[in-house]
C-alpha cells in the first residue's frame, strides 16, 4: 500500500514528544504492562526474542486421470467454470502450484487430491504449453498479491507429483489408502487453526489498538458546558464501540492458544494413526474459523468506523487492516457452510446423548450436552453476573437448547415423510444459530480456562477478568432474546446484567490504553497516523498527506479540460 | 440471457415494470429517466476505460473530463430541473463522487442563499460558467460534527477593511472538503469571527484559494489533496492552511450577519434557515441508502440465480445457491430493507417539498420534528445499509472480493455516510433529545404531534407487568398494520426506559451532563427503536396505496418478512417488553422461514424492478443477462498485469534470486 512508503520518511521535532492526552493515560498504571505483555507472548523470552527479530472441494472439476502406461496423471479443467481462481501468487510469481482434482484412476474416481503442478519454465518464466494463467485482475485489497487463474489442457505431470502421505496410487494405477480419507481433511484444519493466530486475531488487535489511541487524542463537544471539549473516549457511546472489540481481541487471543494446544495434541496422535479426536478436531477448527473471521471483520470495521472521518483514509491504516481481514470471510471455507459443518458434528453427539441410557464419553468441547438441564438462572444481583460460573452456565444452557430444539425440527420433517436433505436444507438456519451458539460457549468456556492462570498475578488478573466479563456480558445482551426466550432469564434479571455491563466499561476506560499498549505493536507493524505510540496524530497526518503523489505531481486534469472549457465559456459571454 | 434468470424471469407473479413505476412514482417519470439515461449511454464523449484498472490520478482526469463535459451537455439539452440534474450526474458518474460535487451541491447553493445581491453579481455568474470553481471548507482536522469547536478564525481589520483568515494551529487545518485539494480556485470557509474584540461564532467567508488563469496557490495559502482513502478515488478530498491571509470586508457572506465598515457586528433575524440545507442533505441521504442497498440486493441476487453449488441431494444437479435457505436468509430480509427504504426515501423527499413551502410561508412549526427524524433516518438507513451491502458482498464468496463484482465499490462510496453529514451517534442521540423533550411534555400534560404521538398515550400502567398480559394477544403477526403497533410499543417502552435511567442517573450525579452522558447507550437504542418503527409504519402504510393486486401481494410479503425479522433479530426487546409471548416468537421464526420460500419465486424480477442499468451497477456478476463467466475472463484479461505474459518484476526480482539460492 501507498502508506507504507510513508513510515518510513524522516519527521519533524513534534515527534520527540509524546501527546499528553497520550501520556497521562499511562500515568496511572495499575498494572505491569510488560508482565501482561510477557503473558500474551507466552514468557518474556519469547517477548524479548520477538522483538529482536524484528470450500466445497468435491465440486472443483478439475481431473487427474492416472496413464498408468507413461506413469503420468493427466490434468485438465474441462469447462470455463472448472477456471482455477483466486489462488495467491498464481498470477505472475508462482513456477509451480499445489493443484487440487479429483483422481481417476482404474476407471473409478476417488475423490480430491493434491498434485504438484510446474506451471512456468524455471528458464524464462513464460507459461508452459498447455496452461493458461494470468492475474484475476483488482481485488478489495492484496494488490500485491498476483491472485491467479489457471487453465490446465491436458497437462501431463509425472505420478510421483501426487501428495501422497495419506494415500497413494501405485504404477499400475492400484489406488492405496493409507489411515483415512478423513486425514485429507488434516491439511485443511491445519491451514484454519494458522489463520486464526496469523490473519484475523491480529487484524482486530491493530484496529483496537488504532481506534483506542486515537479515541484518547482526539477531543470532541463537551460532556458539560464549563468544561474543555472532552476526549471521545470518554463518551459512553464511544467505549460501547470499542471496549466489546477489545475484549473479544483478548478472549481470542487466549483461546486461539488452548486451540493449538489442542490442534498439536490431536495431531500427534493423527500421525500415529490415532484419529478419535479428528472429528472433534476437524468441528471446532471449522466453527472457530468461522467465528473468529466472523467477529474480527466486524470489529475491525467497526473500529474503522469509530474513528469518523479519518478512519475513511489510508492513512489511518484501518482501511487495509479491513480489507484484507475482510476476505477470510470466505477463503478456506465460507463461514456459513463451516458453521454447518460443526452444526453436523454437534447433531450427531446430541443424537448419542438422546439414545443412549448412560452417560456417553462426549468430546471435551461439547460435554455440556449432558447435563446441562432445564435450570433456571440463579442471578439475584448485579455482582452475581460478574460470575464466571454463572454466565458460562447461560451460554452452555442457550446452546444447549438451541440444538436440541434443531435436532427436534430435524426430527419432526424427517419423520412426517420429507427426505433427509430437503429437510436439513429446511431447518439449516436453526443449525446455524445453534453452532453459533455452541461456539460463543466454547470461547467463554476457554477465556474462563485461561483466567484461572493467571490467578497467581492478582493485578492483571483484575484487568482481565474485566474483560472476560465484559466479553461474556456483551454477548449475553447482544443475544438477550436466546437467555429470555424458555425463561431461563427473568426480566428482573436483565436490568441486573445490563448494569453490570455498564459498571465494566467505566472500568475498563481507566486501562483502556496500557491495554492497548500491552499487545506490543509497532509503530511500523501499525502503519498509522493515528494509532502511534505517541499519540501526535494530526502532525503525522498532515506530514503524511502532503507525500501524497497528488501533492507532489501535477494536475494536468485541470489543464486538459477544465481551462480550455472556461475559455470556451468567456469567449461566449 | 442466462437459462437460469430467463427462467425465473418467466415464472414471476407480478409485472416488473409496473413496480419500476411504482418505485419511479409514475410511468412518466420512469420514462423520462431512462430518456435521460439513453442521452448519456449512447453518447461517446462519455465513453472511458473500466476504472478498476486505472490509477488515482487517471480515475481523477477521467471525473474532470467527464464533469466538465456534463456542464455543457446539461445545457446543451436544456436541463435544468434539480432532480433531472441529479438524475443526469448519478449516471455519468455511475453514482460515484466527482470533483465539481461540491461545487454543485454546496458552493452555488450557498450564494444563492446567503450572498447579498452585489456578492451574487460578482461571484455567481462566473460560478455558474465555471470561471470560478468553489468548495465548502467546514470541516477541520481536529473537529467534524462538533461546530462550535472549529478553530479557524476570521479577524476584522478596520484600517485597511479586510478580514485577516488564520488556521492557527494544526488541528485547525481544514480537512476533508471535496474538490478543494486540486480542483477549487475559491473556497466558502466557515471561520470563528472576531471583530472589536468580541467573538460572533461561526460566519461563512469567500475565500480565493488559487490564481485564476494559472491555478496556483495564491500567497499565504497551503492547499492540497488529503492523500489515498478507502474510497473516493476521483475525488480531490483537500486540506487547506491559512496563514494570516486578507479578504476585503464584501467577501464575508452577509445577506443575514454583517459586519459594518467600522467593524460593527449586525446580528442576524432568524437563524432556523440553516437547519433546511441539513435536513435536505440528510433526507437525500435516506434515498441514497436505500439505492446502494438496492444495488448490491441486485447483484447478490441475480449471482445466487446464476450460481450452482453442492448438492442439497447426493446425485441430484447443484442446485442454483439462492435454493439454500440460508442463502435466502442472508439475501431476502436485506432484499425487503432495501425496498422498505426505496419507499422511506420517498417519504423524506415529500416530506421535506411539503415543509419547505411552509417554511417559505414563515411557518416553522415542523422544523424540530422533521429535524429529529432526518437526523435519525439519515443514521438508521446508512447503518442498516452498510452492513446490508458488505453482507451482499459477503454472500458472493471469494468473488465477492473481486472488483469485478462491483461490491467492494458499492460499498466503499457508500459507507462515510455514516460519518459525514453528522457523526451516526451523535445524530442517534440528537433525535433522542426530541423523543425524550416529547416525552416530558406529556408528562407535563401536553400532548405531542406527529411521529412521536404515540408517547401521549403512554401511561405509565401499561408498561406494569400486570397489563402486560393484554398485549400479546393484540400482534397478529400476519397483519403489517398490527406489527407496526407491535414495533410502536417496543419504541414507547425504550424511550420510557431511557427516560427512567435518566431520571435515575440525575439523582445519583446532579449534573445533568454527566447523567444524559451515562444514559447514551439507552438513548441511542430508544432512537434506533423510534426509527424502525418509523420504517414499518411507512412501508406497511404504502401497501394501501398500492391498486395493482399481484404487487400488492408481493410488496406485502416483503414488508411482513422486514417487520418479522426485525423481531427476530430484536426478540429479546420484544420478549421483555411483554408484547410478544415465546411460543409467538416461535412463530415468528417459523413464518418468516414460510415467507422465504414464498418470496423466493420473485426475487429475479423484485430485483429488475429496481431497473439499474449494467453501466449503473458495475458489476459482472449482476448483469442482466447472467452471462457472469464467460465476462469475468474476459474482464480479467483487461487486468494491467496481464499486458504482457511475463512481468518485469520477474527480471528484476525473481530470476536474480533463484541463480543465487
């Protein structure tokens, strides 16, 4: 992007100083912000050492047909619609490419696969015969990204090119599993579990960070006349915006760490050919994936937007962060169908639950399902919602009973006659709300999990547990009619959950910027005018702005057309 | 044209192009649209490359060249009626901004309205023949929405009789005004004026900003363009610096305020006025909510028809992706909002000509309501709109993304009307100072007017559990008019919550700041409340209006399926207000699924009744033909990267690196 080139120049003096609306925010520490920074590190070595270094695949019509007489598959995309598109690098960068195609082999097919593709000369770079690539042309953001189509006319690629750990086809064209078809799936969690900690999280971390510390300079009206015109922050309105993102950046954070806990235990066993927890596994990378995309979008959007005018330029470095988050939304899976997917596996289990007469061994992320019961919240005051226990017990209730209210409706078409698909088609939005709802449980579940560390370190224990409550609270009243709807929350005890949610945002206003300050990030890795360390935003954008290749070049707009078209005009007057 | 979409096309219920009509409000005015359209579609000085393949500065020359040109074709076929005019600069420019837009909207209309009759012979006709290209310079680096803390100042010099403009520090900077950064050689700047002495607040002044002929900063003024930005590419968004700059008395604007020879301040009469141009920009922002919505509803639409997916049975053909329920869940409430609007939009319009009139007659009196609500529209539909649009977006996968589809574009222009015109909350909360200023007058007695009337019949009792079993039984909820009761008392019974909080808030704090303060996050609801019962009640009231029965049909299953799921998404208001039971909730849920299906036959022509033009739209995969694949190549192989097989980054970059690894 244009602004990158910018960071880089040498500033004025006014960047020896820091903004002291800026500055007397972190005079009030009441925590160690290194510590909690040491924390979201994983320890203060890995604190110091990093800051020293500074989709449907079965409907792709791409085929690979085994020769079993020359050893080579033969690739080819038969149709327009069967266009490779969108893979990254495809355009101009990439010589070779992982293809993924349906195998035929003896006849039979065996479903996708992957291949390894020469596409270039590793000579001079031009197009090898038999394919047809080149850019996508301009997308939302990735603009250094040559997003590629590939057209494959019976390209012929030796047999050795098929990624064969899981399974392999021998030179007589014999097709060998090896573990299950599942594992190919093994690649596909791999990549979602990377993106949660690589792509989205990070995107609402920076626009937090961005929209906070802009919020702190930036002063607006007055909250009373004999005042000065006050910071925005201060606006109940303006924490509503952003003290939710901030939290839900610090919920994913932590969860994304027992996840990969998680991800490597099963891993491990997958590759010893243990594959119990694939399923489990292969449900929560899919929700996960979708939530986390889901919520970092809109937050960092609405971090944009809750930065008025100036979050609308490049320069504030919140339009990149959006758009380039925004496109996770459907890459390694669109949210929706993942969300089906964990609304599968959760059908299944409560199925089990409902037939069998003990107490089935549930999958540790669903356990729940088996107690929990038609209880009733026990809230009775405003502090009682500032429970961990309590809320997480609403949400396991909720999606308890959105899923099993799916699986009745289910239930109820398949059993009056109407076929198994059509049915689930039909009910398909109660699936989704239920997954989505099972995974809002899993994550306040896990912040609750990983609170419980941090109990030893009773100052940043408080700040966090804040936001826990905060995150936990904000979606209870983002979702109230779910906790009101079979009674499970009295109208009483609303008006008890709302007030605890406001009491949080006063205090969480008061560390609101060394929480910011905490995630550690660059000026450089932030890239914005708004959201340095130093608070002097409006310096650094009117420095900014006049770099501008507009500000630099010529208007010759104004020469062509908007001169000759005054002269035209006065020699008629 | 596509099988898919003829066959959908074919099967609709109901004739497109009377709902063309009906939205056009008359076949005449349908008519002389695309009258106007056809000028500009056929005419090849109006012709240009796609501008998803070109730079900043093309995309710029390319708005100028096509402004300009604008200019003296309007003339040329002797349009002059505003909303003609309007029609005409949306389709040139494809309902994006351009350079002369302030111009147009904002410089001319200024001088007309506040410049004295001498100021209007030296400025107007040479505006009007764009010798003298102007802008609006209000807003400031350091201050939007809050006026009164704009810096910039403007300092009356009695000895040489000149105003001195300075931008004193650098949040004073003027930040933002469209056409100001490369395009303006005036600019009409709003300035804190100082004369005597003494502060008189806020005062518009005629500023020249370059050297006609040379179009040079003129001395003492640093101007340019404000960088890249989300959107606007063809817009020259500018900053402006004033160093102690002198204008001659006469260029202040003083048909109202004047400041005499001697520096004596002449208050203004009436100041009301100024509020007209606000609720005319804000009511004009409702319809462009409304058109952006309809936009995307088209081309999400038209590629869920074309689009083949999965299989919802092992073996049969994928079926098109609009045949997945949750498809249609994402698409068809959106679909209903954008026609719920299209006819809000339409409300405003005739709203804001009936006032006016009154208002030309000295009658003020529906000024503060009509301002209330604007304000408050104005933020509903563009928040509704925005995330409506990137939802659209969202819902056509990976393509979505691409440029091609239009989408990203779409949303890009669209979303700063969230904060321009007046900051979203802060417009939220100006209407909920009107709800909560009606609210005490019926506590004091008097009975309140208009949209807000249904707060006199709110005694306090009704909201007490014990009465609150009479109420479900009321909502039927197949009947558009009982919904909008249903809506009319979630709205009563959030402004009556926010009124209490504030009241408890005043106990606790004494300052009455700090108290509305506290209670904005309550106020801002009662508000969003207050505007969603506005939109059922117009659109369920136009259902009457309408004589054509099919459309009727059609138009009525829209608005149940907006007023249902607005409950759905809303339940918990609903449910703890006691004016809807669970197991009516339940139904709810289980109609609105009905409706879905039921509206899923006519969403092809529903669309085609909004009548954009493919140039309008701008996207491959909401062509009207459906021909979306074959196109899609063919646009990509436009793509700049693809001038030539191997780029010479290749040379530059990657052949060096890999003889070296």
């Amino acid at each position: 992007m244009a602004n990158q080139i910018y960071s880089t120049v040498p500033r004025s003096s006014w960047n020896k100083r820091v903004n002291p609306d800026l500055d007397i925010e972190r005079k009030n520490k009441s925590f160690n912000v290194e510590r909690l920074t040491n924390i979201l590190d994983g320890g203060a070595e890995f604190t110091q050492k990093r800051r020293q270094v500074g989709t449907y695949l079965q409907g792709l019509e791409t085929t690979a047909t085994y020769d079993a007489s020359t050893q080579e598959f033969v690739l080819n995309t038969p149709t327009l619609s069967a266009t490779k598109w969108w893979p990254g690098d495809l355009g101009r960068t990439a010589t070779h490419a992982l293809i993924l195609a349906n195998l035929y082999s003896s006849g039979r097919c065996h479903g996708m696969h992957g291949f390894i593709l020469p596409i270039r000369s590793l000579q001079d770079h031009s197009p090898l015969p038999g394919i047809t690539v080149g850019d996508i042309g301009p997308k939302m953001n990735f603009e250094q990204t040559d997003n590629g189509f590939l057209q494959l006319d019976h390209i012929r690629i030796p047999r050795e090119n098929m990624l064969n750990r899981f399974s392999q086809v021998l030179p007589d064209g014999t097709y060998v599993k090896q573990g299950t078809p599942q594992s190919n799936y093994l690649t596909m969690i791999v990549l979602r579990v990377q993106l949660l900690a690589s792509e989205f999280i990070p995107a609402l971390v920076k626009a937090c960070i961005i929209a906070t510390r802009y919020s702190v300079v930036r002063h607006q009206s007055k909250i009373k006349p004999s005042e000065p015109e006050a910071k925005i922050l201060d606006y109940q309105t303006q924490q509503q915006k952003l003290f939710p993102q901030l939290a839900t950046a610090y919920a994913f954070h932590f969860i994304d760490e027992i996840v990969i806990e998680f991800f490597k235990k099963s891993y491990q066993e997958i590759i010893n050919g243990n594959i119990t927890n694939l399923p489990e596994l292969h449900a929560l990378s899919a929700g996960m994936k979708a939530m986390m995309s889901d919520h970092c979008i809109l937050g960092a959007e609405l971090c944009r937007r809750a930065c008025g005018g100036h979050g609308y330029s490049l320069l504030s470095g919140l339009p990149s962060l959006v758009t380039k988050v925004t496109a996770s939304c459907t890459y390694e899976g669109e949210n929706t169908v993942l969300y089906l997917q964990t609304a599968r596996f959760l059908l299944k289990n409560f199925l089990q639950v409902q037939s069998s007469q003990s107490t089935p061994t549930l999958p540790q992320s669903i356990q729940y399902l088996a107690s929990a019961g038609s209880g009733r919240c026990p809230a009775q005051r405003t502090s009682d919602f500032l429970s961990p226990q309590l809320y997480t017990e609403a949400f396991a209730h909720v999606a308890a009973r959105l899923i099993r209210n799916s699986a009745q409706k289910l239930h109820n078409l398949t059993s009056s006659g109407i076929d198994q698909y059509v049915a689930w088609n039909q009910t398909a939005i109660l699936h989704l709300q239920a997954a989505k709802a099972h995974c809002y449980h899993f994550t306040v579940k896990t912040f609750v999990e990983s609170l419980k560390k941090l109990e030893k370190e009773p100052e940043i224990y408080q700040v966090i547990k804040r936001l826990c409550d905060l995150y936990a609270l904000h979606g209870l009243l983002s979702n109230l009619g779910d906790f009101l709807y079979d009674g499970y929350m009295s109208r009483a005890q609303v008006e008890l959950a709302t007030e605890a949610y406001f009491s949080l945002l006063s205090l969480i206003r008061k560390d609101a910027i060394l929480l910011t300050d905490a995630f550690d990030f660059s000026d450089e890795s932030l890239n914005s005018a708004l959201g340095c360390y130093d608070g002097n935003v409006y310096e650094r954008l009117f420095e900014w702005a006049q770099l501008s290749p507009t500000n630099t070049e010529g208007n010759p707009a104004y020469e062509k057309y908007l001169r000759p078209f005054l002269k035209n005009n006065r020699s008629k007057l | 044209m596509n099988p898919d979409l003829r066959r959908e096309r074919d099967a609709a219920s109901f004739d497109a192009e009377k709902l063309t009509h009906i939205l056009d409000g008359g076949p005449e005015r349908t008519r002389r649209r695309r009258e106007i359209e056809n000028l500009i579609l056929n005419d090849p000085d109006f012709k240009h490359e796609d501008l998803n393949f070109l730079t900043r500065s093309q995309r710029y020359e390319i708005a100028v060249r096509k402004s300009a040109t604008m200019v003296k074709k309007l003339r040329d076929f002797g349009i002059a009626d505003p909303e003609e005019i309007m029609w005409f600069k949306s389709f040139v420019h494809r309902g994006r901004p351009e350079p002369l837009d302030l111009h147009l909207g904002m410089f001319l209309p200024t001088l007309l309205h506040q410049a004295t009759q001498e100021q209007q012979e030296r400025f107007f006709m040479p505006a009007w023949n764009l010798e003298i290209i102007g802008t609006y310079a209000q807003t400031e680096m350091g201050h939007g929405t809050h006026l009164r803390g704009l810096e910039t100042t403007a300092t009356y010099d009695p000895k040489t009789q000149e105003f001195i403009l300075n931008s004193p520090t650098v949040t004073s900077i003027k930040w933002w005004p469209g056409g100001l950064g490369k395009t303006s050689n005036h600019a009409i700047v709003l300035a804190q004026l100082y004369t005597k002495g003494e502060c008189y607040g806020l005062h518009a002044f005629i500023v020249p900003i370059r050297e006609i002929g040379t179009h040079k900063p003129l001395p003492g003024i640093i101007v340019g363009d404000i960088g890249p930005k989300f959107g606007y590419d063809e817009m020259d968004n500018g900053y402006l610096k004033m160093d102690n700059y002198r204008i001659p008395r006469e260029n202040m604007l003083m048909k109202y305020a004047q400041v005499k020879p001697d520096g004596t301040y002449v208050k203004p009469l009436n100041n009301k006025l100024t509020y007209g141009t606000m609720v005319f920009v804000r009511s004009f922002l409702v319809g462009e909510a409304a058109r952006s919505l309809s936009k995307a509803c088209t081309i999400a639409i038209r590629y869920s028809l074309v689009r083949h997916q999965s299989e919802i049975q092992p073996g049969d053909p994928e079926p098109q992706i609009l045949d997945f329920q949750t498809q249609q869940f994402k698409l068809f409430p959106l679909l209903a909002t954008a026609f719920a609007f299209q006819f809000v939009g339409a409300y405003m319009k005739e709203t804001y000509h009936r006032i006016n009139v009154d208002i030309s007659q000295g009658d003020l009196s529906e000024l503060p309501e009509l301002h209330a609500l604007t304000a408050g529209l104005k933020a509903f539909t563009s928040w509704t709109a925005n995330s409506g649009i990137e939802a659209c977006r969202m819902a056509c996968g990976g393509h979505g993304y691409s440029h091609c589809s239009g989408l990203p574009n779409i949303y890009v222009t669209f979303t700063p009307t969230c904060t321009f015109e007046g900051e979203n909350t802060v417009m939220m909360l100006q209407t909920a100072r009107f709800l909560i200023k009606s609210y005490d007058q019926v506590h004091s007695g008097k009975l309140v007017g208009g949209m807000v009337s249904y707060l006199n019949d709110l005694s306090s009792q009704r909201i007490q559990p014990q009465q609150v079993a009479a109420w479900p039984a009321m909502v039927d909820i197949n009947s558009p008019d009982s919904l909008t009761e249903a809506y009319k008392c979630r709205a009563a019974r959030l402004v009556e919550a926010a009124a209490r909080n504030l009241q408890a808030e005043l106990k606790h704090r004494k300052s009455k700041e700090i108290a509305w303060n506290l209670t904005s996050v309550d106020l801002v609801r009662a508000s969003e409340a207050h505007c969603h019962y506005v939109v059922v009640k117009i659109f369920s009231g136009n259902l009457s209006k309408i004589d054509d029965k099919p459309i009727q049909t059609v138009l009525k299953n829209l608005c149940l399926l907006y007023a249902l799921y607005g409950i759905s998404q809303n339940s918990g208001d609903f449910l703890q207000g006691g004016i809807l039971t669970e197991s009516q909730l339940t139904q709810v849920n289980q109609r609105m699924k009905e409706l879905l299906t039921i509206i899923r036959p006519n969403a092809a022509a529903l669309v085609d009744a909004f009548d954009f033009q493919d140039v309008s739209l701008g996207s491959v995969l909401g062509r009207y033909d459906g021909n979306i694949y074959e196109n899609m190549f063919e646009w990509a192989k436009k793509s700049p990267l693809n001038k030539t097989q191997v780029h010479e980054s290749y040379y530059k970059h990657l052949k060096p690196l890999q003889s070296k690894l």
